[in-house]
C-alpha cells in the first residue's frame, strides 16, 4: 500500500479530506500529532502543521523522518496573484519562490516533481499548471502582488509551500502541491478570504481525492 504524507496549515483545509478517509485515528508521533488512516488504497498520514515557512518545513521534516512515505502532497487554499485565477480555480503547482523584503528571489525556486505534476494535470483537466510564491506574511495590497508577479512569474501566493518543496526535495523526497484560490487579486481584502475558505478547502480536497485515486492506478 502506497504512503502518502499530507501537509496542510489549516483545520479548515485538513476537514473535507478527513471526511472522505476510512479508520481515521488520531496518533503522536516523537511530539508530532499526525491523522492516520486510508483513502481507497493509500495509506495517508495527515499533519496539520500550522500557517507558516518554519512550521511548513519543520512538519515536512518530522513526516518524513518518521514515516518515511513514498510522496508528500501539500494542498489548500491560495491567493490569487493575477486576473486570470479565479475564485476557487485552482493550481498544479510546478515550483515555488520564497519572500525575502520587498524583493522575490526566483532564483530560489524550489520545484515540485514533475511526474507527479503531469499526473495531477491529467486528473484535474481544468486546473492550471504554474508556479507559485511563498510569503512570509498575508499580502494584501495590490500594488505589492503587482510587484511580485513581475519579479516572480507566479499565479497564486501561500505561505508554506516553498519550505515544503525545499525540506521535501532535500530528504529526496517528490513533492506534489495543488492550491485551490479563496481570494483574488481583487478586491485585497482578508475579508474575501474569510468568506470564500471554507468552499476553496472544499474543493482543494475533492480534488485531492481525486488525485490520490489516480496516483493509486497508475502506481506513480
């Protein structure tokens, strides 16, 4: 039975995919609390780690030390970083940059595994495939997202999946990430994510699910 570690940062996100899991119980783990249980014909192990890069790297580093499994998936809700990416569409993330100032260092990319990428496309048809950037703090201000657009090339913005892709490609471990938008580039507002997260989180694990599913058939 494949392994599969999931990291997500928000109660919120971990819910829906938690609904659709079998003989879930909950297990701590060398100090780190962890849901274990089944989905279809993979065995998923679930850390809710928190919103942040350190809290990100550090339950990417404790999942993969203990439990050793064959992929790590990151998904959950996102901003919208260009007009293209709508409420709840979402994206195959391909690699991700992290915040440093006012300024992105794409040359610190850190990219997710590509054959994991390109399954995930195929089960998701509708989604797009794309880079990604990391911030260390919410980004409101729309002249700002402008900013990184241009200096980085990403569609959408979180706050945990460079540190993920980093720890995860330094354990030699593949990474896939699928982020579904709670909020848009407009209107900048925290109150557009609060009404619009738990609906994004919804699908982002459908989708999920989905993904799994086809991981399971073809054996990746």
């Amino acid at each position: 039975m494949k392994t599969i570690a999931i990291l997500v940062a928000m109660p919120m996100e971990a819910a829906p995919l938690l609904k659709r899991m079998e003989g879930t119980a909950h297990e701590k783990t060398a100090g780190m609390k962890v849901l274990r249980g089944r989905l279809g014909e993979a065995e998923i192990v679930m850390h809710i780690c928190g919103m942040g890069m350190r809290k990100a790297a550090r339950g990417t580093r404790a999942l993969i030390a203990n439990y050793q499994p064959d992929l790590l998936l990151n998904y959950g809700v996102s901003g919208g970083l260009v007009p293209e990416m709508g409420l709840s569409d979402t994206v195959v993330v391909t690699s991700s940059c992290p915040a440093s100032g006012r300024d992105w260092i794409t040359a610190d990319a850190a990219p997710t595994d590509a054959a994991l990428t390109e399954l995930a496309a195929r089960a998701l048809p509708d989604a797009i495939r794309g880079p990604a950037a990391t911030s260390i703090g919410i980004i409101v201000n729309k002249k700002r997202k402008a900013r990184l657009v241009e200096k980085s090339g990403a569609l959408c913005i979180d706050m945990e999946t460079c540190a993920a892709a980093k720890t995860a490609r330094e354990l030699g471990v593949p990474l896939l990430v699928i982020r579904c938008m709670s909020d848009t580039v407009e209107p900048a507002s925290l109150l557009h994510f609060f009404k619009n997260g738990a609906d994004a989180a919804e699908k982002v694990a459908a989708e999920t699910a989905l993904v799994i599913k086809k991981l399971v058939e073809e054996d990746l």
